[in-house]
C-alpha cells in the first residue's frame, strides 16, 4: 500500500521534471522507469557481490565488469550533475539498451527488443542530478514499494488514449485475477496489456498463492519467468513500460510483444493460453480489410469489442478459461453480430457469469458502463446457468474524484458468492447475485443485461384521504394567520 510520505515524494519528482520540460505524462512514466531499473541493476549486481564475500568466490554472473564500475548508481549518484548527465547519456542507456544481447548482439530478450528504440530525455543535468537525488532518497528495498510506486505513477496518467484505453484500476484487475484463480499451470495472456496491469496482478498473485510451488527448483522458476505470461500491444511506448512493470514486480522476462492483435492472424497464436485477463480497447469500428480473416469467420462485424471476444476464443486451449471486461451493448446489442456472438458463448462454450459494474468505476478516464464476463472454452456447450451479480460499489465514490469508502465495497461479498456460486441457486431475482438457466437465456434472445432477469420490488407507500390532508392544510393556514395577527400587534 502507498503511504502518503510515499505518495508526496513521487509528486515532487513528478513536478521536478513537469517544470524541467517533460510535459507528456507517459514521457514522465518512461523516464523515471528507467531511472528505477537502472536502480534496481546496481541493488541486483550489490546483492551478487555481498554473496561472493560471503562465499569467498568469484561473483556470479555479473551485472557490470570492472570497467563499467562507473556506470552504477552508487556511483554516478555521487558526481556532478554535468559528469551525471554525460554518464547516463553516454555511458548508461546505451549499456542498459545492450542488456539481453546474445553472444551475436541479437536480442534474447523482450526487454531488450523494446529498449532499442528509447530514448533518453531528461532536459538538464540539473533535472537530472534533482530527479537521481529524490528516488534515492525513497527506500526501495521490498519488492511492494516498488510495485506500488510504479502503480501510482501508472494512475497519475489522466486521460484516456485516441484508441479508447484507459487504464483499468487495480481492485478491479485483482477482483478479476481472484476470481479466475491463476495456478502455476497457467499460460496467461493478456491480448490488449498496455502498460500489463493484469500481467501484474497475476504474477502477484501465484507468487502469494502458489510461491512454493514456483520457486521451487530452477525449471519452475525459468518456467515462472519465462513462460508463464504473454501480452500483446500494438504501442511501443507501452511495450516499454509493461516489459519495466514486469521486471520491477519480479517478472524477469515475460513475453510482452508487438501485434496488433485484431490485424493480424491468431493462427501462431491458436489455442496456445489457459487464462486470458483483459479490458480491450473500445475504440469503435474497424475496416473489414484492416481486420484478421479467421477473426470475420467467427464473428461478421466491425466493431472492435465484438472482435476481441472472437479473438480470445481463438487464442484460448479447449478447458482455458477468461475474464475480459466489455462495454454495456455487448450484452443486449441488437445487431445480428451481437446476437450471434452471445448464442456462441451460451450454447457453444460455458458462460460461468456476468458481473454488472456501476458506470463510475473508469471515472475519470470515462463514464461508460461495463460489465466483466466470465467464460471457459469447451466447444461443446456446458452452460447450465449463469450467474449474475449487480455490483453497486467498489469501494470508492463513483465521481470524477474516486474517495475511497471501503465500508461501501460489494468486492468481498461478491468474491465470496463466486466461489461458492453453485449454492446460489434458491437466490431470488430481487437479490444482488443469482442464477439465470439457460433456457431462460435462450427464450430472451441471448440478452444477457441483468435488467433483463433482475427484478425490482417496489415499496407501496401509504398516503392519508384527501379529506386529512385538506384538514392539515387549514389548520396550517390558520397557525400562518395566528401569527401574522401577532407580528403585526408587535410591530404597532
């Protein structure tokens, strides 16, 4: 959790370098990651030699040589600003942009490959020397501080993209990552991650789950590191921020790459993930041409949430399992598309529940209601029922401003009723959660609204006669009249 001393001290950094000239929050978020990894590459290379004396051996697999002593933090952090400025300019970014390089100098790593294209940009020496000396007054030595502070960072850009992203707040993407259970198994994709929220979470949560489990020998741990999480972004920049999100919270090189996943054929990709976590994009339409064909074969459409469904059913392995958070008109859109694509999820594959959230979770990014659909790939039907729930608080007021009121929270109660969803079955229809059959579901045109299955009771309300109303009345008036007579008496 970020504290307020925490908190403060990112926002005068932040300042620092707003008023030295970098205006671009995502520039700003850029700068100040790399700064933390270059950081975090002394900490490691410290940790390394301390086990070297402690052993007596040679350290290894070293971070630095002995010539590049002066690239370190704990050294350049105590030179002049100017000697600063040209060590991390010449000496610094390149050596970090190398990092992952094969013996060939091709890249071995996705953080290598997104590096090669940064830029360093802090303006001054004097931003700089002012900048190194506030994060190395910020004790950084749990794993949670950093991941916290990089998350705070992440918050404090604004204002939603030119293709609909906006960022997904974190009690919703842990909500989603606790509901979905990820275990040590998983293959986990995330085909929209942007700056890898849900990567994030998910990593977070198998290393508190199943910690034992993916620590234990060397193939659990490459396995962890290497081969558990996947994610896709068609924005350099955010590539660059989700490869550092992952790195900072512990993930040393997880397969974030470049695609733009509805141009481009998911065939490589086929039935390759157990656990697909995402909040696509809603960013309107497409061109039939622009699009991937085996996508249009799923679903005729052009519009970009449609298409994302149709994409994570062709990414997902038969038994894999999602968690995606779609607009409001998913559910009860009236186009052919629309309807086909909710009868496929309810006849053809398991649709596990849809959970309604209030339309002030993504403010102040925007104000769209949205809903997080649960599903699990069979191809040969299994949905008995589907279970819904009406979330009417997340545990923060549902204005621009976003307080936190954790006494207000349907969070808790909404996780406990999932894992325990089949006992949900005698739930009316005028409760939060409950259970729809399917063949309801098929009678109402595959709507899958809550509206359309909820009920609300009404409470009568009583009202006296006429007659005692217009009793009241007078003798109100006469009261008026007493009084008026008594202020005039007054008054002479």
């Amino acid at each position: 959790m970020i504290t307020g001393e925490l908190k403060s001290s990112v926002d005068k950094i932040w300042d620092t370098m707003w008023s030295g000239g970098i205006s671009n929050p995502l520039s700003v978020i850029e700068q100040l990651t790399y700064l933390l990894f270059i950081k975090r590459l002394d900490e490691l290379h410290t940790l390394k030699e301390r086990k070297a004396n402690r052993t007596k051996k040679l350290i290894e697999e070293p971070i630095f040589a002995l010539e590049q002593e002066h690239l370190r933090w704990s050294r350049f952090k105590e030179t002049a600003p100017e000697q600063m400025f040209e060590t991390l300019r010449d000496g610094v970014f390149p050596f970090i942009k190398t990092l992952g390089q094969g013996a060939d100098g091709e890249a071995d790593s996705t953080f290598n490959q997104h590096m090669k294209d940064a830029l360093f940009m802090m303006p001054t020496a004097r931003v700089l020397a002012n900048v190194v000396d506030q994060l190395d007054g910020i004790d950084m030595s749990q794993q949670d501080t950093k991941g916290d502070l990089y998350e705070y960072m992440l918050g404090k850009i604004a204002s939603a993209g030119a293709n609909g992203q906006f960022r997904t707040p974190r009690h919703i993407i842990e909500l989603m990552v606790a509901m979905t259970a990820p275990t040590p198994k998983d293959v986990i994709c995330d085909p929209a991650c942007g700056t890898a929220g849900f990567l994030v979470a998910a990593s977070d949560y198998l290393k508190a789950e199943h910690g034992d489990a993916i620590y234990k020998d060397k193939a659990a741990r490459e396995r962890f590191n290497e081969g558990t999480f996947f994610g896709y972004d068609f924005d350099p920049t955010m590539l660059r921020i989700g490869s550092m999100n992952m790195l900072l919270h512990g993930v040393e090189n997880p397969d974030i790459a470049y695609k733009d996943s509805l141009a481009q054929s998911a065939e490589d990709d086929e039935e390759r993930y157990s656990l697909i976590l995402a909040n696509p994009p809603f960013a309107g339409s497409l061109d039939y041409e622009s699009t991937a064909k085996d996508l249009l074969q799923v679903v005729k459409t052009k519009k970009t949430e449609l298409l994302f469904v149709a994409l994570f059913l062709r990414l997902l392995q038969t038994g894999g399992r999602a968690a995606v958070i779609v607009p409001d008109g998913v559910l009860f859109g009236s186009s052919k598309a629309h309807k086909a694509l909710r009868k496929m999820l309810v006849e053809e594959q398991k649709l596990d529940g849809i959970v309604s959230m209030p339309s002030g979770v993504f403010k102040p990014y925007a104000g769209v209601s949205t809903a997080i659909v649960f599903f699990t790939k069979t191809n040969s039907g299994g949905t008995d029922s589907v279970w819904f729930y009406d979330m009417q608080a997340d545990g923060f007021s549902l204005d621009d401003k976003r307080a936190a009121q954790p006494e207000k929270s349907d969070l808790p109660d909404l996780l406990a009723r999932w894992r325990d969803r089949g006992a949900e079955a005698e739930r009316k229809r005028t409760e939060q959660s409950f259970l729809v059959p399917r063949e309801e579901i098929a009678e109402n045109d595959y709507d899958l609204s809550i509206n359309r299955y909820k009920e609300v009771v009404y409470e009568a309300v009583e009202y006296d006669p006429p007659m005692v109303i217009l009793e009241r009345l007078s003798d109100l008036e006469r009261e008026i009249a007493e009084g008026r007579k008594e202020l005039e008496e007054l008054l002479k």
